[in-house]
C-alpha cells in the first residue's frame, strides 16, 4: 500500500519534489565547488582510506577488495578520479534539481555514497542514503513534478515502442 503511494500519488510527486531538490542542491554544490574551487586532488584522500581502512570489531580489514580497488585501480588513474567526481557530483545534482533523468541520477548518487562509505567517510551519507533509496524506489514519481514529464515518456516511445514493432 506505502509502495503504491509512493510510487503512484500526486502529494507523494511533491513530497519526493522537496526531497529531490533538496539532495539535488547539495550533491550540485560538493561538485561545483570541487571544479572550481583551488583544484580538486583526491589522491590524499584516497591514501588515506587506504593507510586507514574501514576495520571490524576484531581490528581486521572488513572491506579489503574496495581497498584492493583504490590501491590498484583509482589510485593509478587519479587523473580520471579527479575529473569524474565533481562533475559526476555536479552532474547528479542538476539531474536531481532539474527531475531529469531522476533515477538515473539517484542511482549514481548513491553508487557515489557506497564508495564514500566503503572508504570511511561517514558524514551525511547516511542521510543521502536513506532519501536517495526512497527517491530510486519511487521512480518515476520522483521525477514526476520535473523534466521526466516529458523526457520519459519521449524515452519510451521513441527507444522501446519501436523494439517491441520490430519484434
């Protein structure tokens, strides 16, 4: 029944609207800032979730293939990191503001979260998290006071109706 609401309601539209753009203004914000601030590195921050993992209660490594990851993948292509942070956080936030494309963007949003989670950053991820999965769980009714009016169902009919034709 709350998934329906969720999903279907016009008030549960607006609601999930607030919370969007809310979630939209500050992942838009961490990313402007990064691109234009004194130069975004995020080398330092990724050396230190690797000297200093996410540890168990037992003092042992609890997420050792993330770290493997970064040690052997981002750090090497620190270039490529630097750029798609902040425009992949820019870029979530005007997808969120805008309600274009909204699950697309919450879905990277939270993919962005995890990773932060998995190097030990707590901070607000774990309120973006839990909005982020009611926003992605709601769907399209997320986006529907947005862009995804009209960009969703032009995506439809346009890439899906002419498949199902071809068939």
């Amino acid at each position: 029944m709350f998934a329906n609401w969720l999903r279907e309601n016009n008030v549960a539209a607006g609601i999930l609207t607030f919370i969007r753009i809310w979630l939209g203004y500050n992942w838009m914000v961490a990313g402007w800032h990064k691109m234009t601030g004194a130069g975004f590195d995020a080398t330092g921050y990724l050396k230190n979730a690797v000297a200093n993992p996410v540890k168990g209660p037992d003092g042992n490594m609890v997420y050792g293939w993330y770290v493997s990851f970064l040690e052997n993948f981002a750090l090497p292509n620190i270039e490529l990191f630097n750029f798609i942070v902040p425009v992949g956080e820019f870029l979530v936030g005007l997808g969120l503001i805008l309600g274009c494309l909204t699950t697309a963007a919450i879905f990277f949003g939270l993919l962005m979260n995890f990773s932060f989670f998995l190097a030990g950053t707590v901070s607000h991820n774990p309120t973006d998290i839990f909005f982020g999965f009611i926003i992605l769980f709601a769907g399209y009714n997320a986006g529907r006071y947005g862009l995804d009016h009209w960009v969703i169902p032009y995506i439809r009919k346009t890439f899906f109706k002419k498949k199902a034709a071809t068939k």
